[in-house]
C-alpha cells in the first residue's frame, strides 16, 4: 500500500475518532467500553490457556 494512501486513511480514522467522541461521547464512551471487554476477554483466555498447560 502507498504510504500517502496510509497517511490519508489515518488522518481520516482519527478526524472520526475526534468527530465521533466530540459529537456522540455516549456512544464513544459505550463503544470503548465494549472493546475493552471483548479485550479482556481474549487477555483472560489466553491465560485461562497458559495456566491449563502449566499444570
């Protein structure tokens, strides 16, 4: 991929990042919250996993 095009695509990704937390902060605020989650819940998996081989 071009860097400029890199460049523009994330120039663009993080004016709707601003756009979307300025103009919807619920919105934002719920979706961070739910990616979180869903990281914590790989994060928890894993270790879940690690500690089964462990013992």
């Amino acid at each position: 991929m071009p860097v400029l095009l890199k460049k523009i695509l994330a120039w663009g990704f993080f004016a709707f990042l601003i756009f979307f937390i300025a103009f919807r902060p619920d919105g934002a605020a719920q979706t961070f919250k739910s990616i979180g989650a869903v990281l914590m819940a790989i994060f928890q998996g894993f270790g879940d996993f690690l500690t089964s081989l462990m013992t």
